[in-house]
C-alpha cells in the first residue's frame, strides 16, 4: 500500500493541470502511475536531497516551513505548490506534510525524510522535461518552534487541524475539505495562537483564528466549464466549500505555498532574510529563496 501511495504523489500535479486548463494534455486524467526514474535520475534525487540537507543545516534552526516548486504555475501568479514543516530531530531533517492518497479524495499524514519531499518534483520535472527547481522557506520565532516542534511530535496533536476529505483546491475557509498547504498553515495557527495565550484545538478555532490575523488565501483563474470538468474528471478535485460568487466570476480562493510563505512571513518576529545564510529575499513576497549551493 505504501509503495502505490508513493507512485500516487503526483496525481495533485496532473489535477491542477486540468483545473488551469490543460484538459486536453492529460492522457490519464484519473490515473495515479508516475513516471519511473532511472537509476541516474534516482542518485540525482538522492544528491538533491543530500544538497538540500546541507542547506537546512546552515540555517542553524529547528523548525523551518519550506516550499517546493515543480510545477507551471508561474503565469497564475503561484512559484510554491506544496509547503511542509521540516524539522530537525536527533541530527535529521523529518519531513511533516499532508499528501493526497490517490487513487482517492482522500489526503493522509505522513512523517518521511528528505528523499521522499523531492522525488516527486523530480518526477514530474521529468515529465515537462524540465529542470528547474526551486525552494522558499520562512523560519519562525524561536518560540513559535518550540511549539511546533512539540506539537508535530505528538501524532494526536498532528491529527487536531486534519481533515481526511480532500481537494487540491480546498478553500482556505472551509471545513469539509483540505489541501496539503491548509493543513500546514491551520497547524501553524495552532501553535502561533499559542504564543498569543489562545488555545485552538480543532480546523475551526485555527480558522477563526487565521480570519482574525488576515490571512489572504490565492485566487486561482478558472472558469466555470474548467471547474466542473476538474470536479468531473479528478478524483482529487472538489469544488465543495467554495463560494458561489467566486465560483461564477471565474476565480477559486486557495492555499498555496505561496499564501501559506507570506502569511508566516509577515510575522515581525520571523526571522529576515538578510541574516540567514545562502537565502534571498522574494521580489514582492514575505519570504526567502533557499539556495542549495
């Protein structure tokens, strides 16, 4: 089960690729197989992790939320697809993200290393043979780490904000589906209320919570036809919990890396890009590109 989950990553790619008008490019629109890399391409996807290990490293911090590119996005005003929490335990770098079980509408939490956050992307740049790859990362206050790290740790704490239904293009605001970068932001909201003496304990106080900080989540293009061939033709694709206004103006409201990067961001006491090693700060944007090399 674990293996076809594995080769399943990258049905959100081919879902948002139909969602943004690529109908006619997908050959297998409900399919989960990935493309299959070659024993080269797999040592290159380990010595990208390797690099990306080292690059963490020399951020000198214990909980950092990083973003991923691999995906076409840029002309939608996205660069970031998936955002997870990378934290470092006994020396290693444990990846905690939400990710989609396909072939289903149905999302599940995983704890895995480094190898398994690129090896995807790398698949998929394959696929567009391409080979750019590019990562954005925020590193929060001090103690705002404390408790993330404390509660990532916790398995019944990491399930608190988790909803198993879900949807690449889940609303930010909405409490019956969820995407991977909603469940990233709404747990950092648990332990960002924390610092502030509020307690969170479930998607609707995060939420609550996320409202009363003025999180802007993205607007997505997509016209109405778009929207319901994703809905008809993606398993992982539901327009439930959107607004019908949006809806009919052609537009869908999302978390992306990028929303979930700025909001962190713009927290005064996350930490500035001009201090930290090997980082860049993104033009018009609230946080930093990380540079491997």
């Amino acid at each position: 089960m674990g293996q076809i989950i594995e080769r399943c990553k990258l049905l959100l790619v081919v879902g948002m690729a139909l969602l943004l008008g690529a109908c006619s490019t997908v050959v297998a629109e409900n399919s989960c197989g990935a493309t299959e890399l070659t024993p080269i391409e797999m040592q290159q996807t380990f010595v990208l992790g390797k690099d990306l290990e080292a690059a963490l490293n020399r951020l000198n911090n214990d909980v950092i939320i990083l973003a991923r590119s691999g995906q076409d996005l840029d002309k939608y005003g996205i660069r970031y697809s998936h955002a997870a929490f990378m934290v470092k335990e006994r020396n290693n770098w444990q990846v905690y993200h939400l990710l989609n079980e396909c072939p289903s509408s149905l999302g599940g939490l995983y704890q895995e290393g480094l190898g398994n956050f690129v090896q995807p992307v790398m698949a998929n740049l394959k696929l567009k043979n391409s080979t750019e790859l590019t990562f954005g990362y925020v590193i929060p206050s001090k103690q705002i780490q404390a408790h993330l790290k404390q509660l990532l740790q916790d398995p019944n704490a990491r399930k608190r904000v988790f909803e198993r239904e879900y949807s690449a293009v889940a609303n930010p605001y909405n409490l019956v589906n969820q995407n991977s970068n909603g469940w990233v932001l709404e747990f950092y909201a648990m332990a960002e209320a924390k610092t502030k003496g509020q307690t969170t304990t479930n998607r609707e106080e995060a939420q609550a919570w996320l409202k009363s900080q003025d999180y802007q989540g993205t607007e997505l293009p997509a016209s109405i036809l778009k929207q319901r061939l994703a809905a008809i033709a993606v398993g992982n694709v539901s327009l439930k919990g959107h607004d019908r206004a949006d809806r009919y103006q052609g537009k869908l409201l999302i978390n992306s890396g990028d929303s979930v990067l700025n909001y962190i961001g713009k927290n005064p006491q996350t930490l500035k890009c001009a201090n930290l090693p090997n980082s860049s700060a993104a033009q018009n944007a609230s946080y930093c590109h990380l540079e491997l090399r």
